[in-house]
C-alpha cells in the first residue's frame, strides 16, 4: 500500500483468496486500516488515487458514480470493496 500510495496501514485482516492463473499464483484479499491519510501518488505506480465514503462506494457498485469503475464480481477486488462498504465497521 506505501508504495503505490504513500498510505501507512496498521492492522491488516485476511478476507478471502482467488486463484490466479498466471503463473499458477493465489492472490489473496486483505482489508487493512490506514494510520495515515496523506495520499503521497507515484505516478509510475498509479494513476489516481483518492477517499471515498462508503456512500459513494456503494453508488459506485451499483453503477452510479460517474467516473468511478468498480470490478464485476468475478473479482476479488469485487468483494473487497462490496465487503467494506457494507459489512465492514457498522
């Protein structure tokens, strides 16, 4: 996360893996919470980054934020982001 963001996180807890077909991998899912909130973008690693609220994510899976793209579900990012913006910390 700090190299893509400049984000530091602190606890980090697994949620859930998907296979990766090349090279035979398994990626997993992990939610982590952010100690920091000064995004610092390496524009070689990333082309955007910012917050949202859970309200905006929620838009976006539904596919109403404009500009906003989330993953289909056969992404784990899919679920990543599904999981936080409804289960996670209610």
């Amino acid at each position: 996360v700090r190299e893509e963001s400049g984000l530091e996180v602190g606890k980090v807890t697994y949620h859930s893996s998907q296979p990766w077909p090349f090279p035979s991998s398994l990626m997993i899912g992990c939610h982590a919470e952010a100690i920091s909130d000064e995004i610092i973008s390496d524009p070689g690693e990333m082309s955007d980054v910012r917050w949202f609220s859970k309200e905006d994510v929620k838009l976006a899976l539904e596919d109403k934020l404009d500009g906003v793209n989330i993953p289909g579900p056969i992404a784990i990012a899919h679920h990543l982001i599904k999981a936080w913006a409804y289960e996670m910390n209610k």
